[in-house]
C-alpha cells in the first residue's frame, strides 16, 4: 500500500495565492499549489477557525492559550499574536467583513444560552453584536448589506445526513426586518455559507454526505458541484472563485468557473513533535484495573492499556507485556502459575491471554473466536478453568489447559460481570437479573454437572455473593430492609417514601444443619473450647444440599446500610458502603464473626474507592485515591497508613502515540460496534468502514485529529447521542480563569461602565450578584474606576483585569456623579456568571407570566433532567401547584434520566377534598396540578427533554407548544473509555412506543403547536413561544374553568332519628 504522507488538515483559510489551515494544532502557511507549508504558530493550545483578512494581511483565529477558545489575530507574514476578546464563554472565529472587522460567533452576554454573532475591529477594538439569535456562521454579500447566516450551531453529535429539529439551515438577513429562511426546502443540513458573483455556495448533505452546493440569492437554482461519496466535504472558505475545502484530512481547491476541483500536496516541514514518544509522568490518572495475588504480596495493576506488576512491599515495579499498540484489559493473578490473564486487542478482537511473569513474557491466547467484546475474567482458585462474561449477555466457562470454551448461561437483561467461586473450584456464584420484574438474582453454577440454579428469590434484589473459607455458608447482600425514613405524605413538597438503608447481610446454610456463627451459645450449645482447624481448599469436597436450601437463610445481625462488595473470611465479614452526604463517598466496613457479643460494623477506611481480599484471606488491598494500601486483614484499626502504603513513586513509562492511535481507532470502533443497540448498526458496512479509515491514522499529528477521524468514522451509524471528546489532547501551559461580578460591562470612549446587573430570585441571595449585596449600593450606570488598584479606563476589557481572580475577594474602586466610592466583593467563575445568566432569563420569564396572567398561571424552566434540575423542579413547582394553568418550559433542556419522576407527579389527581370546620379545603393526591398544562419546547431540547414532550403528548397531559426537538432518543453509555480516557459514546438502549415504532431518534418529538422564535424578534426581546402560551392558556382557562367543588352541606344526623 501507497505510504500516506503525514499532515491531517482542518480549518482551511485562502486569500490569494495563500492557504492557511490547522495541523498539529498550530496555523501553517502554504501556497494554493501546495507544497511546503510553513508554521505560523506553536503555542502548546490549539489555534483553529482562521480566517484571512480582505487585504490579505491578518489572520483571525481562535487560540486556546489560556485554556478558553478566545479570539486572536496574527500577520500572515509570522508575528506574535494578539488578544482581542477576554469573553467568558467560548468565542470562535466566522469571516471577515469588507471593511475589515472580524466576525465571530459566542454565547457571551445571553441568558438563554444561544449563540449570536458579534462584529469587532481588530485595530480599536469597539465591538457590536449582530441583532439575531441562533446564528452561528455567516457572509456578508459585496454591498456588505445583506448577511447570510447558518441559524444554529453544530448540535453535538457525530451523524451523518442528521434531520433533528437542530438541524442547521442558512437564512437571509437585511438588517432591518426579520430575517427569512432560504434552504428549508430540505430538511437536512445547509451551513457554511460563501458568497460569490450573485450566488451562495454552501456545504449540504443533499444526495448523502456533505458535499459543495450553490443556490441563487432567493434559495433557488441549486446545483451540486462536488461529488465525494466515501468522506464528507468539511470546513471550506472562498475567496475570488476560489473555494478551499477539507475532505479526509486532505484540502481540495475548487475553481467554481472551471467547475473542477484538486488536491493540495502539502508536506509540513516539522519535527511531528507531538507523535514521538511520550512519558506518562501520572500512571494512576489512567488505572482502570487493580488485583491482588493470592498470597497478598504483589498487585497487577491495569493503565492506559498496559499491565504492571508491582510489590505490596519492597520490591520490583515492572511492565508484563512491551507490546505497542496492543490494549490489555482486566488483568488478573492465577494461583500457582506465574502468569497472569488479561484481555488483549492484538489480534482484532479482545481475547482473553495467559503472560507469563518471567524473564521472556511469554504470552498464550486462551480465547480466539470471540465476536463481541468479553469482559473481565474469573480464574477458579486451582487455576483450572475461568468464567467470564461478554457484551451478548452470555456466560462462558474456558479451560485454560486445552483453551475449549462453552457457553453456560446467557442474560435477557444486563451482562453478567462478576463471579465469586467457591474454595474448592467447584461452584461458582453470580447475580443475574433473570425475571421480568427486573429483580438480581444470585445463582450458583455446578461445574461437575453443568448445571445453574438460583438461590434467593426473585422478590428482592441479591447480590455480591461470598463464600466461607470452609465452603459451608454463601453470605451476600439484599435489599430487604424496608423502612421508609419518611413517614407520611404530609408535610412540604409532597413527602414521599424513602429507603435510606436498604440492604442487610444474610447468609446460606449450603449442607444443611448448620448453626449461625453469630448466634449466642445456650445450655444445648455451649462455646466452643478450641476452634476448629482451618479448612485446606485443597482438600474440601464440598457437596450443596440443594433442598430446602432457600429455607436455611439466615440474617447476619449487623446495622443495613447501603452496601457493595461482601468479603469473608474466617472471622470477618468486609463491606463497601455507599455514604450519601453531600457528595457521594464510600467506607469500608469491617464485622467480626463472633457470638460472643453482638456483632458490630467497624469502619476500617473513609472516603475510599475500593478494595480486594487475597485468595488466602490474609491480605486487603485498599484503593483511596490514587493510592494503594495493603494490611493484614487482622487489622481492627488503621494507623500508620504510610506504613501500609505501596510505593509507585517510581512508577512512569512511555508510550508510543501513532500506535496509541491506531489502536484507539481501531477500539473506537469496536466498542461502537458491540454497544450499539442494533446489532446490525443501522444497516453500515462497518467491516469495510474500519478500511476506509484506519489508513487515514497515518495522517494524523495529534490527539485532537485522531478525534476528528473517530467522529467521522461513528458518524456512519446515523444515530444520536454520539459523543466524541476528550483524550490525551495536548493544552497550553497556562489556565487562568477570568474573575466575573455577575454584570455586564459597556464602553464609552475608553471608560469602563456597569451595564447590566443581572437579577435573579431575591428569595435565593446565595445565587444573586456579588454587586448585589444588600449592603452595597452598587447601581447600572456607575463607572469602573479600579480593580485592586489597578486602573480599568483605556482597558481592552474589563475581564483582562480579572484574570486568575476567581472566587475571591477584590477591592472595587467605583464612581457616581463624579463622587468615589469603594467596595470589597468575591468574584464569580465563569461558569457561576453563566448560570446566573441563564438564572436571570428563567426569572423574568416566571415574573412575566406572573404579571400576564395576573398570579393565575405558573412558570417553571427545567435546564436538564438531572438530580439538580429535580432539586429545581421541587423549587420551582410546589409554589404553582394549585395554579389554573401551568408553563412547563424545557426549552434548551439539555437531557439526563429524571422524567419518570416529574411525569408521574403531574399523573396525580385531584379525587377527593378534605374539608374541616372553617378552613378551605385541599385535595387528596395531596399536591397534584389540577389545571391546564403547557409545555414548551424548541430545536435545542434533547434526550431525556424531548422524552418528557412525548410523555405529555402520549399522556394526555397537556399541550406541547414550540418548535421540532433534537432527536436523540438511543440513550447512551459513558463506559466505553479509549486507554487515554477519552471517548466515542456509544447509543445503546433504543425507544420504541406500544405500537411498535422507534420513538423520537433522527427526527424530533412535533409540538402539537408549531411556533418559531425568529431570530431577529428574538433578539429583540419577544418570546413568541411563550406569548402564544400565556394566549393559549388564558382561552383553556375561560373555556374550561378549574374549580374546586363546593363542599356539601354538612349532614344533620339528629333528623329522623327514632
């Protein structure tokens, strides 16, 4: 095969002769012959989206170079760079105006977070917004009058010919009146719009992928002008006939009056820095896997792909295998043996590998037909044989002396990931979700009859199952501690039941006969005098008495918690518990086995992450942190940790990037293969997508490229909720965060003046401006005089001043009608400013409807279906509750998992009233909404928001009033890491309704109410969306008035009585 020369070229910027573009993560310069390019630029952050001035002298680009994308402009020549923005949201660079202002596009200064474009003179500085809303790229045409613009941004997720409510369309604007839509025609993408001799031409996915188009000045007359079909036409630029385009990582220039198109052969005359080879100096940012050898003296420890054999004690720290570009996962000890087994890549597939640990590391494959991914293995205790389970749901025992695998056992509902084995490696215990009432199971294989039984009932969930030392008893968790910590449904905000403390330890009398080890002695039992003699595994014969055996269950006393992770040994039980505090942590817990005083849970170990008992029960390994401890499992308390800490001080090694590469697209794939929830990926030849692209790795110069091409490759699913991002992606030296004061700042020649304080809800001063104070008197309109001593007037921005002063106290010099004044405030983050932005917009829309309505319709806005937004829901809803009319507004909702929850409150209904002497009266269910629903909707509700519209609709609980929705409804797994951590998120649970049709993906939930927030009206402070609903609820109101019935009279029982 041809070898491909290295460069992956992104953001092509032309102007005459000259190409500019992206590589490496630096701007390069070359010719539109192609050639030599030469580097513009080598700051360690990013520089991309450049753009080249009309006179052909600058570049505009966005650089990276204290950690937030912000707009710079540097001589096409060569020169330094200079800072035009200090934003705090994220600014990219769009074109260049004909009288050489810089078009940029950010979210800076909205309250509902929706990108505009801005206008700004690179030499003074005074910049202007462009008044719409939603518009995301943009071109001016000769005259400088008319804008034609992309209205919405990119929407996230990798697909091909996406036609989701986000879709990207381009408008047309005269600056006077609204603007109007010109390739609404077609349903799919239109973007990138570039004007030329009367016409716009444009990237359209039109006939497939995204290819070259033109239309006339109205919409009209399109034709197609490229025609790749194997990869899509990227980012592309014009100047003068001339078109510049990306396509593969390559650049093409089409000539538009020859109406043909070439390939640049560019060579970067580079050192390639970035793919040499590379010192992980932070090893345990990357573990992904621990164990603990059966005698507790060495751990295996699994990172970024590798495994390392490291001493509890003193002794070597050394890799196991020193092959590139092969991924090892779960790597685990095998008793006796000298070897380790661990999952593998090198042959395509990960199969499970026998490595041995001397001087040759020599490896074995055990497994080698597998067609899905498998997941960690479980060697028996005599290293016999080992139990495994894979991404297909099914379980499978390999001998590892002849390397025959069976399939024993395969799962309707979720994979079987872990197996406890009994001492004597002839039984072995699992949970499986095996009923349709979604309870765990836990199940026992017997190996000498093949067979699989189960052994607690499916009417509660049971897990983490272990077995005594002697092979008697099986111990496990189950959550069958139900006591609601709640007692009532009276009381605030609808108290609801609540388990705190669910799960308790019980155990398995497995021969019959048995007496609980923790039940005190009597007369019939005396203690015993001397303990028995530890049991050998070697010699156990263990025989299950398997009738009867759910009736032997006995309760170990100790206190329920919400509990993970049972070990046991002779005389202890080990337990993980989970603490819900403010933030979630975990302790290990520690419980003797004894009669002889109750039994009582000891907490070895606060704010851990895990830990492992060795075979012999002698040894806990304890993950905290990024540490490992190891102690005798005698230990009641912990003292000297340092002690007991293992030493990785030493702990570094290399790696090659180009075969970490490879290896990552390669693993990419896979996992979107085998998590995908269709098995047949929506039709794709995914077999000969992998060829396509797996040539392109040649190409790529760093993490970010290799990102570009896995997007591409994942793209060919069509299917939302695909997430490329993250990685060992390299970054300036330098992140410093502006300070913010929760306001925004104006110019007036050269002075600095608060324009805007934003407001939020008084009743929440936690959340409101630092300006804000009560104690302060700091208006709009006063100006900025000094921050710390330092002089604002003449400052670029005000924000340049606030630069690493983030969350703390600064002094305020200010003044009002010529008279100085001084304050002290804490400043914000900029992620604190956004949110209080976004604060802002949600209350003055909850003032608005307040004052339309006249008090007799609610308001409340959900940003996502988190556990926050929940949080929110409880703030914003049980105040309206008992309102005539209700605006549910999920607009921007950017998704999460919590619909059920809020559904199923507005599911409640009002059925009889409780009524006392002289009060009013109230309805049982006690806070349900009994009037009229509206919920509101636009292009950027995602994922678990547009599942809550379709829930509203299907219900018949209101009515949905907006704009098509995202599309996103394949929800998606985060566990499919590539070894530098990055990601290519996988869709992996598809909706469908009871009618049997896919719900939502690729399409959108339809409003029952089409209306459109235009971009100009928008930006100018009218909300028609809500407008319309306040309309539509006064009619429902008027026409179908919320009453609550009179009570009847109260009955006079003396009547008639004889």
């Amino acid at each position: 095969m041809k070898k491909i020369k290295k460069g992956y070229f992104r953001f092509p910027a032309l102007h005459g002769t000259s190409v500019v573009f992206t590589g490496e993560g630096d701007l390069w310069r070359c010719s539109v012959e192609g050639g030599d390019a030469q580097r513009l630029t080598s700051h360690h952050g990013s520089e991309t989206h450049p753009r080249i001035s009309p006179d052909g002298k600058w570049i505009a680009f966005t650089g990276k170079y204290e950690g937030f994308p912000e707009v710079f402009v540097v001589p096409l020549c060569g020169g330094r760079p200079k800072r035009l923005t200090y934003n705090i949201d994220a600014s990219f660079v769009v074109n260049w105006t004909r009288d050489g202002r810089i078009l940029y596009r950010s979210t800076k200064n909205t309250t509902l977070p929706d990108v505009r474009l801005f206008l700004i003179d690179p030499v003074s500085l005074q910049e202007e917004p462009v008044p719409l809303n939603q518009a995301s790229e943009g071109v001016y045409d000769d005259a400088g009058r008319i804008l034609y613009f992309t209205r919405l941004p990119f929407q996230g997720s990798h697909t091909k010919n996406y036609k989701g409510g986000s879709v990207e369309q381009i408008w047309k604007f005269d600056g006077k009146k609204e603007a109007e839509p010109l390739t609404e025609d077609y349903p799919g993408t239109s973007k990138n719009p570039m004007y030329y001799n009367k016409r716009l031409y444009f990237l359209s996915d039109r006939n497939g992928g995204l290819n070259l188009w033109s239309m006339n000045e109205s919409g009209k007359d399109l034709k197609q002008h490229t025609f790749h079909a194997a990869f899509e036409v990227r980012s592309a630029d014009h100047y003068k006939g001339q078109i510049l385009y990306q396509c593969a990582g390559d650049l093409y220039l089409y000539d538009i009056e020859q109406d043909n198109e070439k390939k640049l052969e560019i060579s970067l005359i580079s050192d390639f820095d970035q793919t040499r080879e590379k010192w992980i100096e932070n090893p345990s940012d990357y573990i992904e896997d621990y164990d603990l050898s059966p005698d507790g003296r060495s751990l295996l420890l699994t990172a970024r792909g590798r495994i390392f054999y490291a001493s509890a004690g003193k002794g070597r720290l050394f890799q196991v295998s020193q092959k590139e570009g092969v991924r090892y996962k779960h790597a685990v000890f095998v008793k006796n043996s000298g070897s380790c087994l661990a999952l593998s890549d090198e042959k395509d597939e990960f199969e499970f590998s026998r490595i041995l640990f001397g001087k040759s590391q020599k490896e074995t494959r055990i497994t080698g037909k597998s067609k899905t991914i498998n997941l960690k293995g479980y060697p028996s205790p005599d290293g016999s044989v080992m139990l495994y389970g894979d991404k297909d749901r099914r379980v499978w025992l390999a001998d590892l002396k002849t390397d025959e695998q069976k399939e024993i056992v395969r799962s309707d509902y979720e994979e079987v990931t872990v197996f406890a084995w009994s001492p004597d490696s002839s039984f072995a215990a699992f949970t499986m979700t095996a009923a349709s009432n979604l309870m765990t199971q836990i199940f026992l294989y017997d190996r000498k009859k093949n067979e699989i039984f189960p052994v607690t009932s499916e009417r509660y969930h049971s897990f983490s199952p272990a077995w005594s030392p002697d092979g008697k008893w099986l111990y496990f968790l189950s959550d069958r501690h139900l006591n609601t910590v709640v007692p009532s449904p009276w009381g605030p905000r609808q108290p609801e039941p609540y388990f705190k403390n669910p799960d308790k330890v019980y155990m398995l009398d497995l021969t019959g006969g048995q007496r609980s080890p923790f039940l005190e002695n009597d007369e019939l039992q005396p203690a015993e005098k001397k303990k028995k003699e530890k049991d050998d595994a070697a010699s156990l014969h263990m025989v299950i008495k398997r009738k009867g055996l759910n009736e032997r269950l006995w309760e170990v006393p100790v206190r329920p918690g919400l509990f993970s992770d049972l070990q046991v040994t002779d005389d202890r039980l080990f337990i993980m518990e989970m603490v819900m505090d403010e933030e979630m942590s975990f302790t290990l817990n520690m419980t003797k086995i004894q009669n002889e005083k109750p039994a009582e849970m000891i907490t070895l170990c606060d704010k851990c992450n895990g830990f492992l008992l060795s075979a012999d029960k002698k040894k806990i390994l304890l993950k905290k942190n990024s540490h490992f401890y190891v102690f005798d499992s005698t230990l009641d308390k912990i003292d000297q940790w340092d002690d007991i800490k293992v030493d990785l001080s030493s702990w570094r090694f290399s790696v090659n990037p180009v075969s970490e590469w490879a290896q990552m697209l390669k693993d990419a794939w896979r996992m979107e293969r085998d998590y995908f929830y269709d098995k047949e990926l929506h039709g794709a030849d995914y077999e000969h997508l992998l060829r396509l692209h797996l040539p392109l790795v040649e190409k790529v110069t760093d993490r970010e490229e290799l990102d570009d091409l896995i997007a591409m490759l994942v793209s060919e699913l069509r299917a939302l909720h695909t997430f490329v991002r993250g990685g060992d992606i390299r970054e300036g030296r330098e992140k410093i965060n502006i300070g913010c004061l929760g306001a925004e700042f104006r110019e007036e020649e050269g002075h600095w003046f608060i324009g805007h304080i934003y407001k939020t809800d008084p009743d929440l001063p936690g959340k409101c401006s630092p300006l804000l104070r009560p104690d302060l008197d700091i208006r709009e309109g006063d100006e900025l005089i000094a921050f710390d001593g330092i002089e604002v007037k003449g400052e670029q921005s005000p924000h340049r001043l606030l630069r690493g002063k983030v969350r703390c106290q600064i002094i305020l010099a200010m003044k009002r009608q010529g008279k100085l004044y001084h304050a002290v405030v804490k400043t914000l983050s900029p992620e604190d400013e956004v949110s209080m932005r976004y604060a802002e917009w949600e209350y003055l829309k909850r003032l608005a409807v307040e004052k339309e309505s006249g008090g007799s319709i609610g308001y409340l806005h959900l940003r996502a279906m988190g556990r926050d937004d929940y949080n929110e829901w409880a703030r914003q809803f049980y105040p309206v509750f008992d309102r005539k009319g209700l605006i549910i507004d999920v607009r921007h909702n950017r998704g999460g998992n919590i619909d059920s929850w809020i559904v199923e409150k507005l599911l409640r209904k009002a059925w009889f009233y409780w009524k006392a002497r002289d009060s009013a009266p109230h309805w049982n269910m006690q806070y349900a909404f009994t009037g009229h629903l509206v919920v509101l909707c636009n292009e950027r509700t995602a994922s678990d928001g547009e599942a809550f519209c379709e829930a509203i609709k299907r219900l018949k609980l209101g009515t949905v009033i907006g704009r098509r929705t995202w599309g996103g409804e394949i929800w998606l797994s985060f566990n499919n890491l590539l070894v530098d951590k990055g990601i290519a998120s996988a869709a992996q649970m598809g909706v469908y309704g009871p009618e049997s049709e896919w719900l939502i993906e690729g399409h959108g939930v339809e409003p029952d109410i089409d209306v459109d927030n235009l971009p100009f009206e928008t930006y100018q402070g009218k909300d028609r969306q809500l407008e319309y609903a306040l309309g539509y609820l006064k009619n429902k109101i008027r026409e179908h008035p919320v009453e609550i019935p009179e009570a009847p009279q109260f009955p006079n029982k003396t009547k008639n009585r004889k």
